[in-house]
C-alpha cells in the first residue's frame, strides 16, 4: 500500500494510491493517521473524496514528526570514500520539521553556501510507539518507508566536527513522495536500488540490502535513547557518490534537477533555485 499526504485547496489530506487516484483517508496528513491504533485497517478500508495522481501536490510524507533521526555513514562504499573507518555503533544526528520539502518542490539553495550536496536515503517512518525496542517490537513499530535527499551544506557541516548546522538549513529536505508499506517491497528489511541523478548523470547507485546498521537495528538502537512517535522518521544513511567526495569536487547549482530515487517507493524530483 502507498500513501501519502497531498496539498488540497482544503489543507492537507491523508491518500492512499489507488491506480491513478489518490483516495481520502479522513486525516489531516499521515502523522495524524499513524496515530491510530489500527492505521493499517484504516488506510486499507477508507474510501473519500478521490484525487488526481496526475498534477498532485505532494507535502512531506509526515509534515510535522516530533523528530527525524538521521544517520551518518551506514554504506560501506560511502564510509569509504569519505576515508573512514567502519564504525562500530550508527552515527546520529537530528533534522527538524522545518527543514522537510514535498517531492518534487523547489530546492532553493541557500546565499550562503556554495557547496549544497545531495544524499539520497532509505526513510524509515514509525507507526507505533517505542521506547527500547526489541527486534520483534521495532519490526512492528515500521510504518514504512519513504526517499529523502538529505541535502547537505557541506561548507557549514564541516566547520566543526559536529555535521548538525549543514545538515538542518530550512525548506531543504525533500521527503516522498510516498510511505510504502513493509509488505510492498519485501518486508522490514528491504533489499532496494537507490541511485541519485543530476541533470541525467547518475551520481550514486546502490542497494539498501547493503545497509551496515538495518532498518530495525536502527529502530531498536534509537528508540532505547529515545521514545519514538508515530510519523517519526528515520533517513538510514547514503551510498557512495556524493559531490563531496569526488575529486574535483561537484555541487548543486540553480537550474539543475536532482532526482533521488528507490526502487518501489518512487522519487523525488527536485528543481535547484536561487535562495
């Protein structure tokens, strides 16, 4: 099942795909349905107003999440390139709301940066509440999952060895365009082609099989800090081919189309603007 939340001329609105419509669920957006008890039953069983897929208006898959945990190199490709040891625990580091895009929204790039990067991601959203989590409890909390571009300020992330302030610029982040459920695409561990394209030159490509640290470890080993929310996100880390690492080094520039893309979950298709 593949859901979403659409912009309507009413406010948001929770769909689900059905063909090439959109179908109402009755909620505001997805972190309001991800609140329920029996979501699934939900979302499976619902029939609304029906909306064009053609010309949609995707908002972020959870516009408001108490919290986005992202995690840094998680690929053994990527860790590699970037000249680091493999780890032995994941790598965290907050987003905010207030960073996250629709699928295919503009990217406006910030004045100050010149060195604006791309990563696509593997998003885990949550749909139960968690707090130390065992492997059978995580599995059970995974909504579904979703594709980020983690875009990336990488003049402002290595300006200490702290990455927080190149990684939270506001309106950034694209999130979509949908939450596919678990059952779609091979369960909680899913095995999926990622790959990054700008301008029609692919720039990353891998498969998510390839995770170091696995959706549910993921889930297990943040909700034991952390409680974790229905419509939470986890972005579970990029593969190798990030503009950073190439040598000479490539960033994103206003008038460019980057598309970040999973097998199964569709993608985003982002156009760069002046900021």
């Amino acid at each position: 099942m593949k859901l979403a939340t659409l912009r309507t001329a009413d406010g948001t609105r929770a769909v689900r795909l059905d063909g090439d419509t959109l179908v109402d669920l009755g909620y505001a957006d997805l972190g309001e349905l991800f609140a329920e008890d029996d979501w699934l039953g939900k979302a499976a069983t619902t029939s609304g107003t029906a909306y064009p897929v053609e010309g949609a208006d995707f908002a972020p898959v959870v516009p408001n999440p108490s919290k986005v945990v992202c995690v840094g190199h998680n690929y053994t490709n990527h860790i590699k390139e970037m000249g680091r040891d493999l780890p032995s625990h994941p790598t965290l580091f907050p987003k905010f709301a207030e960073t996250l895009i629709g699928a295919n929204d503009d990217i406006a790039k910030p004045a100050e940066t010149d060195s604006l990067d791309w990563e696509v991601e593997l998003a885990v959203v949550i749909g139960k509440q968690v707090r130390r989590a065992d492997e059978q409890q995580a599995a059970d909390a995974i909504a579904g999952f979703t594709v980020m571009n983690d875009i990336s300020l990488r003049d402002w992330q290595f300006r200490t060895i702290e990455w927080t302030q190149g990684k939270i610029w506001e309106a950034t982040t694209p999130l979509g365009p949908y939450v596919v459920t678990p059952d779609d695409v091979g369960g909680v561990r899913p095995a999926l082609k990622v790959k990054t394209v700008v301008d029609g030159e692919v720039m990353q490509q891998d498969d998510t099989g390839t995770l170091l640290f696995d959706p549910v470890f993921l889930v297990q080993y943040i909700s034991t800090v952390i409680t974790l929310k229905p419509g939470d996100v986890i972005a579970t880390g990029t593969p190798a081919g990030v503009g950073n690492a190439r040598d000479p080094k490539v960033f994103l520039l206003p008038g460019q189309t980057v598309v970040t893309e999973i097998a199964g979950l569709g993608a985003c298709t982002n156009n760069v603007v002046e900021g």
